[in-house]
C-alpha cells in the first residue's frame, strides 16, 4: 500500500512538476514575444534551403520515378540517369519558357510605358465623357483623372524611396542564389536516397510513438501524398492549358479585330496578359479574377471596349475551367465541398499568402477527410453509422416538436418523472407485465 501511495505520489509530483515547467514557459515567451518570434524566424532561415530541396525533390519525384521505371528500368544506373534526365527536363522547359515569355514581356513593358501618355489620356478622356453622360461633378472627377506627371512623379517618389535599399537587395540577391543551390544539392541527394531517408524515419515514428498511432501517423502522410502530388500537377497542368488558351483566344481576337476593323476585339500586350492570366489561375477559384483586374486596367487605359471585350472573355474561361476543364484533369483530388474550398483560400491567403492560398486546398482537404473519418468511426461505434439511423434517432418515430410546443424544462422533467414512476396499481417493486 505504502509503494502505491509512493509511486502515486511521485507520478502526481512529477505532473504537477511538468504542467509548472510548461506554464512558465509559456509565461516567458508571451512576455518576450517579440524575441521568440524573431528566434523562430532565424531558426526557418537556417533550414529554409532543406525546406526548399523537399519541395523541388516532392515535385520532380513523380517524373523521376515514371522515368526510374518505365524508360531507364533495364540500365545499372538507372536512378542516376533518371535524376538527371529530370532537372536536365525542368531547367530545359523553364529556360523555354523564359525565353519566349521574357523577350514578349519586355517588349510589352517597354511600349506600355512608351505610350504612357496616349494611353492616360484615352483613360481620361473615358472618364470625362462618363461623367458628362452622367452628371458627375468636376471636383469628383478630378480625383480620378490622372496626366503622365502624376505618373512620372509617383514613379520618380517610388524609385527614390527603393535607392536606399538597393546594396540591401544586392546581398539578398547573393544569399538567394546561394540557398537556391544549396536547395537543388539537397533535393538530389534527397532522391537518391529517398528509400534510406524514408526508412529512417519510419523506424524513429515506430521506435518512438505505439505501433497504433504509428499507423495512423502513416495512414495521414499516404493520405496526404495523394491528396498533394495529385492537387499540385493537375493544376499546374491546368494552370499551364488555361494561359495557352488565353493567348490562343487573345491573339484570335486581334486577327479578327484587324480583318473586321472592330476596335474592340484589338487586344494588345496579349503575352503579357496571357502570363498573368496563366500563373494566377494557380490560386483556386480566385485566381482568373486576381489575374484579370490587373490585365483588365492595362486594356481599361487603352481601349475601354477592349477592357470590356477581355473581362467578358475571361468569365466564359473561368466557367470552362471550372466546370468541364478543372474537373477533367484534377478529377476528385480533393473532394471538398465548395465552401470549405472557400474558406482555405481566405484563410490560408490571410496567413501565408500566395503559398498558402495555394497549399490551403489541399492541406483543408486532409484534415477534411481525417474529421470526416473521425466522425464516421464515431457514429459508427454508437451505431448511428447507417443511413437514416441518426435521422430517426434525432427525430423520433412521430417528429420532433418544437422545444416550446412540448412544453419546456417542466413537461421534459414529468416525462422522466413519469418513465421511472411504478403503474398504478402495482406493488412498487412488481414490473409491469407480471
């Protein structure tokens, strides 16, 4: 008794000692917040370029393995030449890709701000004659109407306040690079031991956590693999068809544009429009809007029935993606219902930005399906699992009633008086029945 009373004692003590430790742990960093959070961030930096290298070897794993085993399976070194047949692929399409998209994107800068004046003054000329159609003041319109000083000024007052940092961005440009082929090494090495890496951390899950949880902790990374490998490639490939067909579209329309004479189908800087159009499409469910105002004020100062043309353009491509594209190529990837698709884009955008508008899908998508699994092995337990059975339960086999029409607090506490007390007439320890 005495050695129970003692290893109670010292597993109470060792408790309590435990959850004093945490509180005033908690204590000090609340009170040294800004500290911990700048010692978080150093500690990020330093890891960074690891973070980075499991990104790239995540994304080019699945071309690796299809190379691994469908085209080099029958060589010795064939990880080795798989490796390199990936990132001799990916650095060739994205230098392709640059090359086309760059020289077009400079030249569109380049005669955008060329024709800066001519394109402010169309704009200006189109807020005028709005406000004369309808009635608007001038000292209102004047606060819309802009003349390329007001451009060169502010364009000036941006370039003076960004001098200071200039030697700043220098030194980042170089640590960049520095972590950029710090994280191109890593994934390498990653992939090539990517079977010795994946063991280690299953034996530490499986020396570290029950065989049980263990499982469940496995079941989570296959589950999440899945969801992730397949929402990142369905939408890059979504993202990639999407900005093909608005600059096939685009260029189309300034065929015909030229051939009918019609101003409105003119659609200039159709490259640069094409990429914004392309990358932001990306981000689910917002992206064709957050790439279309950009490109829709671009054409706004050039020819407003071009803007108009464009946006109605782009909402007949977002619904093609949406409903007959998107659903082909990223099938059932995350099946989410559509406000909690939603809701990962807020939320995510809110706290992490463009990655987290675009990683929130399917990290919501997860953690959907694990609720969802607890839910089900819950009710499943209770036996509320099969269909209807929850229904009837909550219902009742008459219907519910309204919790005023049955009479509240009090005809609920004489039901329950009234279940327990013995029928009349009956000893109070006879049952009904005998």
């Amino acid at each position: 008794m005495d050695n129970k009373r003692h290893k109670l004692f010292n597993r109470r003590t060792l408790s309590t000692l435990v959850v004093v430790c945490i509180a005033i742990l908690l204590f000090m960093a609340l009170s040294n917040f800004g500290a911990v959070v700048g010692a978080i961030g150093w500690f990020f930096s330093i890891f960074s370029p690891f973070a980075a290298g499991v990104c790239i070897a995540y994304l080019l794993n699945m071309p690796m393995r299809f190379l691994e085993n469908k085209l080099f399976h029958r060589f010795k070194r064939k990880r080795a030449l798989a490796i390199l047949t990936t990132y001799l692929g990916a650095l060739l399409v994205l230098a392709l890709l640059l090359g086309l998209v760059i020289p077009q994107l400079i030249d569109s800068i380049s005669t955008l701000l060329r024709n800066a004046t001519t394109y402010l003054n169309n704009l200006n000329g189109f807020v005028n004659e709005i406000g004369m159609r309808f009635e608007i003041g001038a000292e209102l319109l004047d606060t819309f109407l802009l003349s390329y000083n007001d451009l060169v000024n502010q364009v000036v007052g941006f370039v003076r306040s960004i001098l200071p940092d200039i030697v700043n961005w220098g030194v980042q440009f170089g640590s960049g690079l520095v972590s950029v082929l710090t994280a191109l090494i890593a994934s390498i090495y990653m992939l090539f031991g990517k079977e010795k890496l994946t063991r280690q951390c299953r034996r530490v899950l499986y020396a570290v956590l029950p065989a049980a949880r263990a499982d469940n902790v496995m079941r989570v990374g296959r589950l999440s693999d899945g969801v992730f490998s397949g929402f990142i490639s369905g939408k890059l490939l979504d993202s990639l068809i999407i900005g093909i067909i608005c600059f096939v579209g685009l260029s189309i329309m300034n065929i015909l544009g030229s051939v009918l004479g019609i101003a409105m189908l003119s659609m200039p800087f159709t490259p640069l429009i094409s990429v914004i159009i392309g990358v932001t499409n990306v981000i689910p469910f917002f992206g064709p809007f957050i790439g279309a105002i950009p490109s829709a004020m671009i054409l706004l100062m050039i020819n407003p029935g071009s803007a108009l043309v464009f946006v109605i353009f782009i909402i007949v491509l977002q619904q093609f993606d949406g409903n007959i594209l998107g659903p082909k190529i990223l099938g059932q990837s995350t099946g989410l219902p559509a406000i909690w698709v939603l809701v990962a884009i807020i939320v995510g955008g809110g706290l992490f930005g463009f990655m987290g508008m675009l990683l929130g899908v399917p990290t919501t998508a997860v953690v959907y399906t694990l609720a969802s699994d607890f839910v089900e092995r819950r009710l499943r337990r209770k036996g509320l699992a099969e269909e209807g059975a929850l229904t009837t339960r909550m219902n009742g086999p008459a219907g519910p009633l309204p919790y005023e029409m049955s009479g509240g607090p009090a005809a609920h506490k004489a039901d329950v008086e009234a279940s327990t007390a013995p029928e009349a007439g009956k000893p109070e320890g006879e049952k009904p029945g005998e």
